[in-house]
C-alpha cells in the first residue's frame, strides 16, 4: 500500500521514536482520519500482532503475543515488520507501522509507554504487559546509585527519555553534584563509549544488555540503581488504532489476566 503524500508530510522520524522501545521521544505527528479509516482485511480466528525487528524486548513481546491470544481464544499470529531500522528516511518508521496496522495486523508490541506523553490522534495503546528497570553501570563496585558518583563523572544517559529529562532536573537541582551529563542515542554507541573511556558510568535499561552487540560484558563490572529517581523503569504496550476501542479493552483484559501488567509511574 502506498501512502498518500498528505499523510507522508505528517510524518515524523521523531514523533515514531518518541515510542518504540529503546528509541527516543519528540513531537506527535498528525494523521487526518481519512487515511485511517481504511477496512482491514478478515483475519478469521487469527490474532496477528506485529513485532518490531530488533526490538531488545523482542523474547517478551512474542511470548505476550502468544499469551494474549490465546487467552483471547484466538490463533497467535506474530508479524515480525519488515523494516531495516538503519535505512529509514525522515519519515522515519510511522509510514511502516501504519501500513502494517491497516494490512497486517491489529497492533505492534514493544511500544514504549512515556507517561504524560500525548499520544498521536490515530493511535492508543494497551496497558503495560512488560517492564523492566534501567541500571547504573560502573567500574566501580563501591557504586550503587547516582548519588556514589563523584564531582566530575561523566555519566552516559539514554536520549530523549523520561529517565534523562529527570537527569537534568536533578543535575539543575544539585542532587548530582558535579556530575556530567552525556547523551547517547543507541545502546551500542554506549557499549562503545564505556570501553573507549569517554563514559565513566552509563544509565541504561536493562534489557538492552541483552542485545548481541553487547554481550561481551567487559565494558563495566558493577551493575547499581538509578535512586533517588523515582521514575527508575520503562514499560512497553501494544499499539493500536484509535477506532479499534473494543480491541484494545479485550487486549487490556487479556493482559491483566495473564498478570503481566504493570503500573506506570
């Protein structure tokens, strides 16, 4: 399916990263209802749920596709979109999910949900079936939360996240005395930066330590928390389309029943 120009102008590589897991946050793009309102093909018994490629909550996000349809008492059907994450253009992947959501399947998993975000007028999402905690990495074993670290640590932070506006704010704030703040936007650039020496800590979420590029583990020794921030987990839901209302309260049901949920702080 070819997206109409109109719709592809109101895209944003931005807006699309503000939520997969994993990515980074910025404005909400705006889609007229005309181009969603398309019929979706007859998916019989099946459940078809897309799943994003190299997603690093990708183990979890099939097992709750799994889950959710068969408590469903549907047929699971994963999807996994066809995208190469490292080729988008500036419209970055929303042309792909929305494509994928009026042909392929009913929502994609592995969304991150960032509270008080305002989400794209064509979409909603689920509540939360997977989260998990970010972690301070160091060299250092006598480090267990930001506040060990000493005047001058330069401490790499996930850009355009919720745990780094909260970095900023209490740095501003003092609370991370002479700490410095240094943005990454991929988990392998961290990995990179740790081993290099540029990074003498990192803040990242826990399940990107499972990625392949960051198995080799001897960039840091010692695994501490993010304390004092409150806001010290990420959580990732099902993306769906906003008319798609019934859908989402039966996926919302199905996920409090396999009790995988978790609240949002």
């Amino acid at each position: 399916m070819n997206l109409p120009s109109t719709m592809c102008r109101c895209l944003s590589v931005l807006g699309v990263l503000a939520l997969l897991a994993g990515q980074a946050t910025a404005q909400v793009p705006f889609v007229p209802p005309e181009f969603y309102n398309a019929i979706r093909p007859d998916f019989g018994n099946r459940l078809p749920l897309c799943v994003l490629p190299d997603s690093a909550t990708l183990e979890q996000d099939r097992e709750a596709a799994r889950g959710i349809a068969e408590m469903l008492l549907l047929e699971p059907d994963i999807v996994e979109i066809d995208a190469d994450m490292g080729m988008l253009d500036e419209l970055g992947i929303w042309p792909v999910i929305f494509e994928e959501l009026a042909e392929s399947c009913v929502g994609v998993l592995g969304v991150q949900i960032i509270p008080g975000e305002v989400a794209p007028d064509w979409m909603t999402l689920s509540r939360p079936y997977f989260e998990a905690s970010y972690v301070l990495l160091t060299r250092d074993d006598g480090i267990e939360d930001l506040t060990d670290l000493p005047p001058g640590t330069r401490l790499g932070v996930p850009l355009y996240t919720p745990i780094d506006a909260d970095i900023m704010l209490a740095i501003a704030a003092g609370t991370l005395d002479g700490v410095r703040r240094l943005p990454y936007d991929r988990p392998e650039l961290m990995e990179s930066l740790m081993t290099s020496g540029e990074f003498d800590a990192a803040i990242v979420w826990q399940p990107h330590l499972d990625l392949p590029a960051l198995q080799a583990g001897d960039f840091y020794s010692h695994q501490g928390t993010v304390a004092p921030l409150e806001r010290d987990t990420r959580a990732v839901a099902v993306l769906m389309r906003t008319q798609d209302e019934m859908l989402r309260t039966m996926i919302d049901q199905a996920i409090e029943a396999l009790g995988t949920g978790a609240e949002v702080r």
